[in-house]
C-alpha cells in the first residue's frame, strides 16, 4: 500500500486515539515525526514517548495526555501544508495560532520548530501543521 501522506497519517493516528481514550499510540518512525513528536513532547501536548527498533523503519510509541475531566491535551492538531499545496511563509507571514495559545509547527532551514521559535531565530519555512 502506498501512501502519500504519512504526516498526515501521523496526525490521524493520534486523533483517532485520542478519541477512542487510548493511552498509548505506535507510529511507523520517520525523522519528521520525531522532530514533531518532540515538539509536541517540549510544549507537552503529550505525555512521554519512546523510540522502539523494530528492525526496520522504528516506531514511535507515544503516551497521550488527558485532563482530570478525560478529555484531550490537544483539542485540535490540524495539517496545513500537503504534498499537493505546499504552504510557505516569510517571518513577517508567521501565524499566530489560536490567539497564542496553540502552536504552529513549522520546518524551517534550521531545523523544524514552533512558530515562537521560528520568530526568536527569524526565519521563515513550510507550515506543517496547527496544535492547539
């Protein structure tokens, strides 16, 4: 099978868990998803994760996060840039999510980062997705 999103497949995996309350989700590993998996580790929309050897691509195990009430951490995590409609933007561009209070992950050409980091280091990249 063949796909041609495997971000956006990343996102559907942790949204569908999260709705169904699971405590835990395995991804097929890529070196984008664990730079969006710390991202999302650092400003702690999730729990913990761990990077298992499967003898092939890896997977990446990771421990969702509810509040006292069970709902989710993250209320909203929202591809933007696809394969057939790349989303680019200058630093002067660089969105601000829900007022500031949810992030945009963006890759840039120092590395992939939040959209505060990217304004900090003033540089602009592909929007890959909204968190919040």
């Amino acid at each position: 099978m063949s796909m041609t999103d495997p971000i956006a497949d990343f996102f559907t995996r942790i949204r569908n868990a999260m709705s169904a309350k699971h405590k835990k989700v395995d991804i097929p590993s890529s070196k984008v998803k664990r730079e969006i998996t710390q991202i999302l580790f650092e400003k702690k929309f999730i729990k913990n994760y761990t990077l298992i050897d499967d003898g092939k691509q890896g997977l990446i195990r990771i421990y969702l996060k509810y509040d006292e009430n069970g709902m989710s951490i993250i209320g909203r995590l929202e591809r933007v840039s696809k394969p057939g409609l790349r989303v680019y933007v200058g630093v002067d561009k660089i969105p601000r999510v829900m007022n500031n209070l949810g992030i945009a992950i963006m890759s840039t050409p120092l590395g992939m980062m939040t959209n505060f980091d990217a304004k900090k280091k003033n540089v602009g990249g592909e929007i890959i997705c909204y968190v919040w």
